[in-house]
C-alpha cells in the first residue's frame, strides 16, 4: 500500500491536463471580459453601418483631437 501512495503522489502525468483546463479557463474569462468591455463599441459600429447602408450616405467624420 505504501509504494502505491508513493507512486501516485510521484506520479505528475494528469498534471499537463490540469495546466491546460487552467489555462482555458484563464483565456475564457479574458475572452468574456473583452466581449463585456467592448460590446457598446461594437453595437454603435454596427449601428453607424446600418445608417449609412439604408441612407447611402456617410455621417461627417468626427474632428480631429486638438493636439
């Protein structure tokens, strides 16, 4: 019994597959994270592309930041 406990305790081959479910979970969450922060910015693109498409016409560009 003890050389069992001994060699699972050595034994380190399920910890490649645990580092890679950490690490999904790791870019899972900055994938949710940036969809979140980005979602107002995506939705007034797509908004903005709507208008021009049905009126043909491009709204006037926005001046540029004052140096």
């Amino acid at each position: 019994m003890t050389n069992f406990l001994k060699t699972f305790v050595a034994d380190e081959s399920g910890a490649s597959a645990a580092e890679y479910a950490l690490i999904l979970v790791v870019v899972g969450i900055a994938i949710v994270t940036a969809a979140t922060t980005l979602s107002g910015a995506i939705g007034g693109a797509m908004d903005r592309t709507s208008g021009v498409l049905n009126t043909g016409a491009a709204p006037a560009p926005a001046p540029a930041p004052a140096p």
